[in-house]
C-alpha cells in the first residue's frame, strides 16, 4: 500500500470543473470533487 505524498501528485482541471490528481510513481489518477464552482 503506497503512502500517498504530494510531491508525486499533479493536479489538472477538466474542462467541466473537475480535478484530477494524477500520481506519477504508479501512474494512477483519482478524480478529486468539484472544489470550484
């Protein structure tokens, strides 16, 4: 089980407002909830 540390996470918006974190050690993505409306 791999800790999840921000130094491996990128964060990008979707172009309908979402964001997703995308770790690059294990190349998974994780869609993050809306946080800007």
């Amino acid at each position: 089980m791999s800790a999840w540390s921000p130094e491996h996470i990128t964060l990008r918006r979707t172009e309908n407002g979402n964001v997703i974190a995308h770790d690059s050690r294990d190349d998974q993505e994780f869609i993050v909830r809306m946080l800007f409306r």
